[in-house]
C-alpha cells in the first residue's frame, strides 16, 4: 500500500490533524532506519564484545572511520559515543598525537591501526600518546582485522591500555 493510499484513508477516517501528525511520525522514524548504515553482522558482534570489555576499544570501517567506541574510549575523547556518533578518520585521529620515546611524532604507517587497514592482519606496538590536553601516556595496542564469513574486510578493531612503570 503506498503512503498516499494509507495517508488517504487515515485522513478520511480520523478527520482530524492527530492522525496526520502520527502518520509523519511514523514515516520519519522508518526513513531513519532504513537511511541509518547497516553494518555486517561480524562489525555488529564485534561492537557488542566491545562494549563488554573494561579497556578502551576503537571499530573502524575499512577506511578508518570510527564506527564505535566503547566506554573506557570515552575518556580519551572526552565525549560519550552517544553524543558524537560515528566519525571520519580525519576529526578522530587528531585527539591524541602518537610519539616515540623522545618525543617525536610517529609516521601514521607506523601504527597498528594502519597496518591492519592496509594489509588486514593483525599488528601490535608499544609507544607514546600525548593527548590534547598535553598529558604524555604510554600505551599498548594492538589491531586486528574484521573479516566476514566470504573472506571479506569489513574493517578493523584497536584494543589499547596504558603502561604504568612500575
């Protein structure tokens, strides 16, 4: 039944501006979902595991966009997954700067993340981040590739914790 149709015979059988604003309502919460990106159901899965896990976690698509961070993530950005959605690999990959131990900055070839994006295996590395407020952390992380059941990348996730000296 086309929406004309159905808006028809609702108009004709309520004869008042309520069914009218429900029907829009209703056709508004459907072209959302259907124009929200559906996602393979490995990236789902995966999204699900991390938010279960206590160290912060990053999923990217096969370009790099941030499609999901957990929790633990939020307090590197600062903000919470519900506030700032997905984002272009360009706005989140300028939160913190990668550093070696003397301070100077890291090719992005040289981190994990990129690695698996390029070659879709996994990788790991020890180094430094200074974060937009300036703090120097050291970290671990380590990336692997999502793969889908046809052998397909459908993108990658970072698991990374601090290193305290101890």
């Amino acid at each position: 039944m086309s929406g004309n149709i159905l808006w028809e015979k609702c108009r004709v059988a309520a004869g008042t501006g309520f069914i009218y604003l429900i029907f829009n309502q209703v056709i508004l919460f459907i072209t959302e979902l259907v124009c929200m990106p559906a996602y393979e159901i490995e990236i789902i899965l995966s999204r699900q595991l991390a938010d279960c896990l206590s160290i912060p976690v990053f999923i990217t698509d096969t370009t790099g966009n941030l499609i999901f961070y957990n929790e633990p993530a939020e307090e590197i950005f600062g903000k919470r997954y519900d506030e700032t959605g997905e984002m272009p690999v360009e706005i989140w990959s300028t939160i913190f700067k990668p550093v070696d131990e003397s301070g100077k900055p890291l090719p992005p070839d040289d981190l994990p993340l990129v690695k698996t994006l390029r070659n879709c295996r996994p990788y790991h590395k020890i180094f430094f981040i200074e974060s937009l407020k300036g703090k120097r952390e050291k970290i671990s992380v380590t990336s692997f590739p999502i793969m889908g059941r046809a052998a397909n990348f459908l993108g990658a996730v970072a698991i990374f914790w601090e290193l305290k000296d101890e």
